[in-house]
C-alpha cells in the first residue's frame, strides 16, 4: 500500500509544525478532518510546538485518545496515541502509569467524554493524584453525534436535543477538579493559546494530576444554532465571555455568572499515586 | 530483587488449606500476574483482599478502582503497556465489563477476568452459586467475538487452571475467564503448590516484540492476520505502550489487520471480524481441554463442567456398581465449545444428560452436536437449578428415568 496526499491537496506547502505530526512522519502530508473554524486545530499545533520545544521523547509521553470530536486529533498529534473507548481514558492511563512509572500519558477529553460519561474517572484519578496529564477540550456541544446538550452548553442555547431552549445548569471543570484532588489546574481559550502552550509546559514538569480546560469555538454544530455562525462569532463570544482569574477575584458571583474564569487556578505538590506504591513495594523488598 | 527472588516470592509452595478465591488469586500471581484492578463485590471479594496484600511483595501493583468498568479499562491499559493483568468479579460486576471486554477482544488484549458467580438477575443471591453468566462471557459485548473461558471445580484446579488460563490468554492473544462460583470461591480444599522451578516450566512469558520479524511495510504488525480460507493464523506479538516500535495510532474502531488503520471498507471490516472469531472457534480442537472418565463402553453420557462435575462424577461411580453403563465428559474449557469431543461422545452413546447450573445454556450447544453418524438425533436431557448445586442422588433418579 502506498500513501499519497488527498486530492486537490498535493501542492499545499506543509505547516512548519506539520512535519512535526505522526501523518506526516508516516505518510508525508499532515492533515485534519476537523470543521472549517473549529479550534481544535490550534490547539493540536500548540501540542505540536510544545513538543518540538521541549524536545520530548515521545515515546514516554503517550496521547490516550477517547471518542469525541477530537477524535481524528492523532492525525496532528506529534506522538504515539492509544485510542480508548468514550469516557475511559483516565482509567486506562492510571493503569499505564501503575505498569510503566516511567511513562507520563496524556489523556486529551471532550465536555461530554470527560463531565458526563466519564466523571467517575476522572474525580478518582484526581483524588488519587495519578501523574498525568489531562487535557479537555471543551466546545460546549455534542459536536461529532449532531449537537446535542451537552454537561457544558450555556443556560438557554439551543441544540438537537434542547430545540426550544431548555437548558440545565452546566458543570464547571475547573472547580470539579478542585474539589476532587487535581494538583495542577488551568483554564484557557482559543484566543489564548500562547497561555495554553505556557500552562502544557509547566504540567509536562508537574509531578501529579495535572488538569488543563480549553475552551474552544464550534462553528458547526453550537454556533450554527446560536447565532454565531462563523469561526470569529464565536472565538469573539467566548472571548467576550472570559475573565481573566486576577480580575475575577474582585468580581461578585452574580457578575461571573456563564463566564469562564481563565488562568491558573491551582499548582500544588502533593504525593503522587506512584511515590505511595513503590514506597510500599520498596519496604517489602527486604 | 532480582527475577529468581521474585519467583520464589510468587509461588506460595508448600501443601495448605485455602479457600478457592485465595487458591484462584496464588496461581494468577504463580502465573506471573503482576497488575490486578478490581472492585469489592460479594462473592470475590477475597480475590482483591489476597492480591493486595501479595502483588506488593513480587513487585506488582494492585488497585482498586472506583467500579469495575474503570477495573477493566485498567486491566486493558496495564496489558497493553506489558504487564500480565487481570480482573476479578461476579455478575452485576460483570455486565459492567462488557463494553470494554468487546473493545479488549477487537484488539485482542491477552487478559484474564474471573467471574465468581453468583445468582441472578438483578442483584440477585449474594452467597449462592450459579452457572447463569455462561452466555453472557462470548456473548455480552456488543459486535460478535470469541473468548477462551475454564471452569475449574475444585481449588487445586483453581490454582493449576489460572496459570492455564494466562497461558492460553498469552498463547491465543485473546481475553480468557475462569469461571468460579459462589461456593466454590468459598470452598476451602487441600491445595498442592509445587517448587518455583516446576512453575516457571508451565508459565507462557509474554512474547518479545521483534520489530525485524513483525513489520508489515515498515510498520508494526500489531494484529492477527489469517489467510483466505481461514485455516492459518498468523497471531504476532505487539509493541507495548512505551516502547519505540509502538505504532503511532492504536484505535479502538474496526481496523484493518494488516494496517491497523481505521476502515469503513465493508470487506476489510468483515475480515477483521471474521478473523478474531475465527482464530478461537476454528481452532477449536488445539484450544479445548476436557476430561473422559468412563466413557469406553458407556451407553449414556454425562456433559457437564465447574461444580456439577463433582456430583455428576460421583453419580457415574454409583451408577457403574450398578451396573449401568454411564461415562462422564467434563468440559474444563466452557469456550471455545469442544466441538471435537462432543461430536465424538455423541457418536457412541444413546443418550446425554446435561446438569447445569442454569437452564441449558451449554446443552443448547451440545443439542447442535447430539447426532450419530448415519444423521439420527440422540436426545440431551437437562438436569437444570439455577441456584442449587445438584446432588448426585438427582443424577443418578435421572439416568434411571430414562433408561426406563
């Protein structure tokens, strides 16, 4: 079998961080099956550059992949990914990370994946303080099933599920992270990706559970319903609704009410999982 | 420690009175389990209890997860990244699994779950034993897929079949279960346990990862490949999470065997499928283990496996000084079912009875191969409980029934 570029695709000049991709490392092109707008994009090429930046090994940090609009990501993704089924990510990364210590996976969520189906993974592997990384990519919807309600949408926005605008509260990550143990938590959005690659490096050094929101535009599926049809409606929308965690401290909560407070919440050292099962392995060695 | 001071520690030899789940728990560690996630559920909650205390001391980990779904997805993330892992627990737990143990045979994850079983449905009789979740193991998933399960029957078998068990796990690259139950994982028996040096003779390590002699076009050949007619497998050895040579996207949709890419090519997808089932059912004769005991000259056969073997056999023995001529055919794999060996009782006896801990789920199998040679169906009598274990007296009023 032998690879060429998509049709109508062979004369784009490659991103430069493209070749930083496993598709291109494999087939010579890189390319995405996201939407037109969708953020995602970015996101994966700030994975990319924090990568090639850092120089890692990529084998050591492996990408645990779930089901979700992100799914196709590994094709931009510079190492090697382990797809799991919708919402186990964590659960299989606590038990790569409890067979190999000295592998630090990172396990990349959605709203859904992470705050509905997979919650109960995610407050233990938090409360236990597995070191890991995890990176939920948050785009308020059901994005790849047709726009559904998802546990993030905003109060009153409509979707497939929701068609005359009823709405439940949604769920703050941030604060659920907070609650159940995480060591490291940030928030940031497409229009603070630069932020984003700052908080990835310092997670990639954390020792422990380290958890980063990022809060991205869907065009397709929550903008087409919501009026804010193009890739800058809603990168607007979300950075019109975003304050930054220095401000927001002098802000009432009526004031903060559907904003997403960005920054770094929380850094912290706490004994890890691993540190509590090797001491133990350790004493019985003798 | 170096590897002979970890076996020694992982083999408890000596001659000692355990209870089955302990006896189960010894020979998966023996057998080189080095990673147990599990969830406290009654009838198994000795397995986890025993692990936790004893996968420290041969450097193993063990966890206990928030529920047995996050256990399994564990147990599938610790094989993959090179560790013999494995799983325990009883029906409720069990149905929790299946979403993962579907994924887990797609891409041919070699793990071992044991079901210790106990009566259903719903949350059922916590402490009596039951064979209800024989369907369930191969058919419980969603999609279609073949597994390797054994139903031992007393502790010494629970502790020789768990390494068994790893071993045709490792062998087949397929999840195995062993199939305990309430009274048996209760049950405490004399168990032999012999010097670490016979143990390493029957262990199966997991296969080494030669990227030279498993690469399909430079990359790695991660899955089983068959040829046309499905006669032949190819079953390689995969790259663990970690290593270099691991291929840059593991998926977990329907694949291509030979590329490993996602496909929505219906014949590739067809082949996937046919192949993972394939690989167990057509291999059938070489995966089956079953036990004969005087079934030469006998006129009427007993099918039957786990803990009903114990009362069947003793029913064959009161049977046979009477003069009646019964022989006893002890299924010790459940799946695959042992077509072979069916087939052959089948062709010699005039009758079969069946005593099962459900209401026939092995005798609707055995009812497919109930027929002598020139096509003259021979009748499968069920002796079913769902929540009693048969006395061999019900047996034996049996075969007098229909030898009548």
């Amino acid at each position: 079998m032998s690879y060429s570029a998509p049709r109508g695709k062979e004369n784009i000049t490659p991103h430069p961080y493209g070749t930083n991709t496993q598709m291109h490392k494999l087939m010579g092109f890189p390319f995405t099956m996201f939407c037109k707008g969708c953020g995602y994009g970015s996101i994966a090429q700030a994975i990319c550059r924090v990568f090639k930046e850092e120089n890692l090994q990529e084998e050591l940090f492996p990408f645990i992949v779930n089901i979700g609009c992100y799914s196709s990501m590994p094709t931009v993704l510079p190492g090697k990914t382990f797809m799991t089924l919708h919402g186990r990510g964590i659960a299989v990364a606590t038990g790569v990370k409890m067979a190999n210590p000295k592998l630090k996976p990172i396990s990349i969520h959605g709203d859904g994946d992470l705050l509905s189906i997979g919650t109960n993974h995610f407050l233990h592997g938090a409360r236990r303080n597995v070191d890991m990384i995890v990176i939920l990519l948050n785009n308020n919807i059901y994005g790849m099933t047709g726009g559904q309600l998802a546990p993030t949408t905003p109060m009153g926005s409509k979707t497939s599920t929701t068609p005359y605008r009823y709405g439940e509260e949604p769920i703050d990550a941030v604060e659920l992270a907070k609650v159940s143990g995480a060591t490291y938590i940030a928030r940031w959005n497409t229009s603070t990706i630069r932020d984003f690659m700052k908080s990835f490096k310092k997670a990639l050094h954390h020792k422990g559970f380290s958890f980063i929101e990022i809060v991205s535009q869907c065009p397709t599926q929550f903008g087409h319903k919501n009026n804010l049809p193009k890739a800058l409606d809603g990168f607007n929308f979300i950075k019109n609704n975003s304050i930054r965690i220095n401000k927001a401290k002098d802000m009432s909560p009526e004031e903060l009410k559907g904003k997403y407070i960005i920054g770094e919440h929380l850094d912290i050292d706490r004994p890890t999982l691993w540190d509590r099962k090797s001491q133990i392995i350790e004493k019985l060695k003798d | 420690m170096n590897k002979d001071e970890i076996l020694k520690r992982s083999v408890y030899t000596g001659t000692h009175l355990l209870e089955g789940n302990v006896a189960m728990a010894e020979g998966c560690i023996a057998a080189g389990c080095r990673f147990f996630a599990g969830y406290p559920i009654t009838p198994q909650s000795e397995v986890p209890e025993h692990m936790a205390k004893r996968l420290p001391e041969v450097g193993g980990v063990f966890m206990q997860m928030e529920d047995e779904i996050a256990s399994i997805s564990a147990v599938v993330g610790a094989t993959l990244t090179g560790k013999k892992a494995m799983s325990s627990t009883s029906g409720p737990g069990f149905a929790l699994m299946q979403e993962t143990l579907s994924w887990a045979n797609l891409i041919e994850m070699p793990l071992v779950v044991a079901n210790v079983q106990r009566v259903g449905p719903g949350s059922g009789v916590v402490s009596l034993p039951t064979h209800g979740d024989i369907t369930q193991i191969k058919r419980g998933g969603n999609g279609e897929y073949e597994v390797i399960a054994i139903a031992p029957n007393s502790c010494q078998e629970l502790f020789d079949l768990s390494i068994v068990a790893f071993n045709l796990a490792e062998i087949w690259r397929v999840p195995t279960f062993i199939l305990s139950d309430a009274w048996l994982g209760h049950m405490r028996e004399k168990v032999v346990i012999p010097e670490p040096e016979e143990i390493k003779k029957r262990i199966v390590p997991r296969p080494e990862y030669i990227p030279a002699e498993n690469e399909t076009e430079g990359r790695p050949q991660i899955y089983t490949t068959a040829n046309k007619d499905f006669t032949e497998f190819n079953i390689p050895a995969f790259p663990p999470l970690g290593s270099k040579h691991f291929p840059y996207w593991w998926i977990s949709l329907t694949h291509s065997q030979i590329s490993g890419m996602i496909t929505e090519t219906p014949s590739v997808a067809d082949n996937t499928n046919m192949t993972i089932n394939y690989k167990i059912s057509k291999n059938e004769a070489k995966i089956s283990i079953v036990k004969r005991y005087q079934l030469d000259d006998a006129e009427i056969a007993i099918i039957t496996y786990g803990t009903p073997s114990r009362s069947a056999l003793e029913a064959v023995n009161e049977c046979r000084k009477e003069g009646i001529k019964v022989g006893l055919l002890r299924l010790v794999t459940v799946w695959p079912i042992a077509e072979t060996a069916i087939r052959e009782v089948a062709e010699k006896v005039k009758q079969i009875i069946v005593p099962e801990m459900n209401l026939g789920q092995i005798a609707e199998q055995i009812e497919r191969f109930a027929f002598h040679t020139d096509g003259q169906r021979i009748p499968v009598h069920r002796v079913s409980h769902t929540a009693i274990l048969h006395t061999p007296k019900e047996i034996i009023d049996k075969i007098k029934e229909i030898i009548q």
